[in-house]
C-alpha cells in the first residue's frame, strides 16, 4: 500500500476523512487535543503502529532572507536576513511516527528529516530538539544550516551540502503486519542525483533503519559525497550531558586541522582511553575525527540515565566519521551560535558518510546510469555493562 502525502504531509482522503468526525461532539475535539498534545503514553509491548501527526517547529524566521539561485539551490542572503528584526515563530510541520515496542520515531517526510526518537521503555528523548532554532553560517553551496537538531541525510558535498534546505516528498510506501516503511526522496539541484530515504521498523525488530539510495540519471558519471548527520542528547535531558560517552571503535582520536582545534592535541589518544571520549572534556569548539573504524557502528551514552544509541551502518559503503561539539558547558556566545533557548548545553554532533572528509578532493564517483544503495540503523540502548565498547558490540544486529 502506497499512502501520498499532500504538501501538508496527509493524503487528502486521510485528511477529509479525519478531519470530518472531530467536531461532532466537544469531547472528540478534546481527544482530538490531547492525542496531538499530550506526552509520550504507555506503549503495549505488542505495539506497531504508523501514524500521521504533526510537529511544532519554533524558529528564527529566516525563510524571507533564503531565495533559489539560477540553480535552483536555496541561498541565504544574510544582509537581509541580518537587517530584519529577529523574530520568533511557530510553524507546524506534518509528521509521521514510526513505533513499536523498541522505539518511537518522528519523521518530518517534508524536510528529509528524524524529528524525535524516544525510548518506550523510559519515554524519554534521545535526539537533541532545538527549542528555538536558529540559521548559522555554514561551509556549504547555500552558505547556512539550521540548527533544527534531530537527524538529517546530506548531499553532495562540503557541510550539510543542499539537502538540508530542500524540499522533500513523502510516502508511505509500506503499512501492513509485517513492515512499516516512510519514503522521503527529493532531487539534489546541483548534481541532479535522485536521493531517497527509506525509513523502517519491523514488529520484533528493535532498530529502525535508513534505506538509502542515490541514482545518477545522466550519462555522465557525478561526484559527490553523503553524509549522515545525528545530533543527539541522549538519556532525555534535552541537553548533552557530561558524562555522556563516545564509543568509537577505532585506535585513536585525530583532530581535524582546524585552527580552533589547538586545545584537542593533548588529550587525543585511544578513543577508548583518551579524555575526548567524554562529553564534559571538551574545553572548547572541536571537529573531531579518528583513525579508520575498525567496525562499522558507533555509540554515544548517557551514563547519568543509562541510555544512549548505537548507530550501525556498512562500512565498506560509509567509512567516514566525524564528531562536532560545542564545548561543555558552551560558553553563552556559543549558544547563542546555535539556540536562541538560553542557556543550553547543547548537543553533541556525529557524522558518518561515503568519504573522507568535507574538501573536493574527498568526493567520491556515482558511474552513469548507477544507483547505491545501502542501509544504516539505529537502536536506543540502556543499562548496558562495562566496558562499553563491548556491551555495544553484542548490540550489533
């Protein structure tokens, strides 16, 4: 079953067809209230289920400031954005939820996006949510990004590249018994490449996976790179914590040569040992990355509430890795870099992705006519035993 999802994420007879029976009596309205608002129920251990939702998105409006180019890349002009009052709004954004009795995921299939992914068992969040988003500067074709948080898919080079900014379509391609599946696919204004996102969950299964594909339809091979971004908070803080840990199975940690990394030499070394593995060691702004992964999954874990995520994918398709921090605790200029809900410790950023690095010279070849494909999954872990690096491994689907 293939469900098509109206610019405002419903099909129109899903729509018509839930919107008609809410007003006949005041308490289906108050249902109606609480099921879009309420917190996170109880979940049946049998639970499994694919349901249309809606978000709230609270933001700088920068929207007035961002037009296409020739390219049809969406750009930011910032002298006009910076020229306007800075003004706070409330968007709602049609989601999809995604759950079963491991996990409970909110997509935004118009943004490409993993909105939220809360634990059933604790009912708390383990992405990191911006309260108050805001557009940064960015190293990338649409010279922003915005610190929405959550996960997001990114092509085809530098940081966060266009994807970030696009439009996407959304499906659901897949709601029976066995399989609930959500399509997201746009097309990547620079290089034309046909990027979509499958994103599944199964009953027994406790880990929603990303189908990813990228097809290159012209006769000519293209370069480019793919990254997933994850910015997290896990153990439900709403905030990065400090004793929240990075597992990493690689030898050792290398800063990227950057120059406010200066503070990092000294503390690198086994990513099993060194003091960077800890959130609350980062003294500063660092763009982290390591030797080559040995396994293809890292962790990141809470140790305050004995939760975290583990995040699998193949590595012979996705041998890159990178970690963005904010420092901890953030100084408040630095909040205010990616927050306007003062103050805020933040999140802590991990990337994985088909190349080394951000530069040109990093981009990898997709041969005329080719599509990849691969899958990367994701499970929220807890209470896990000592050392963490094995109690991760056994996690390993």
């Amino acid at each position: 079953m293939e469900i098509l999802l109206a610019e405002d994420g419903l099909h129109p007879q899903k729509r018509s067809n839930m919107i008609l029976p809410m007003f006949r009596s005041p308490f289906a309205v108050a249902l109606w209230v609480v099921a879009l608002t309420s917190p996170l129920q109880a979940m049946r251990a049998d639970a499994f289920a694919c349901t249309q939702s809606e978000v709230s998105l609270t933001y700088v409006r920068y929207e007035f400031a961002v037009q296409k180019d020739a390219q049809g890349v969406p750009v930011m002009d910032w002298k006009r954005f910076r020229q306007a009052p800075e003004r706070v709004v409330t968007r709602p954004r049609r989601a999809v939820i995604l759950e079963n009795a491991y996990l409970k995921a909110t997509l935004i299939p118009s943004m490409g996006r993993v909105h939220s992914l809360i634990h059933p068992g604790s009912g708390r969040e383990q992405l990191w949510i911006n309260p108050v988003a805001i557009p940064l500067g960015a190293n990338n074709d649409t010279g922003f990004w915005m610190t929405w948080g959550g996960i997001e898919h990114v092509m085809p080079s530098r940081e966060h590249g266009t994807s970030h900014a696009l439009k996407w379509d959304g499906h659901i391609v897949t709601d029976t018994s066995q399989e609930k599946r959500v399509r997201m696919q746009t097309v990547e204004p620079l290089t034309g490449l046909k990027h979509q996102i499958d994103y599944a969950i199964r009953p027994k299964d406790p880990f929603l996976h990303a189908h990813i594909q990228v097809s290159n339809p012209h006769p000519h091979p293209v370069r480019f790179s793919h990254w997933t971004t994850s910015t997290l908070a896990p153990g439900g803080g709403r905030q990065v914590s400090p004793r929240t840990e990075l597992v990493v199975p690689a030898k050792a940690f290398v800063p990227d040569e950057r120059d406010f990394n200066d503070w990092m030499p000294p503390l690198v070394g086994p990513t099993e040992t060194s003091p960077l593995k800890w959130v609350g060691q980062w003294k500063s702004i660092g763009d982290l990355m390591a030797t080559p992964l040995l396994q293809g999954f890292y962790g990141v874990y809470a140790h305050e509430r004995r939760e975290g995520l583990l995040r699998v994918f193949p590595l012979d398709k996705t041998p890159g890795f990178d970690i963005w921090g904010w420092g901890y605790p953030p100084t408040e200029a630095r909040m205010r870099e990616f927050t306007r809900a003062i103050p805020s410790m933040g999140y802590i950023e991990l990337w994985n992705g088909n190349v080394h690095g951000f530069s040109e010279e990093a981009l990898t070849t997709i041969a005329p006519g080719r599509t990849l494909s691969w899958t990367e999954s994701l499970k929220v872990v807890s209470e896990l035993e000592l050392p963490l690096m094995e109690s991760m491994a056994h996690h390993l689907p």
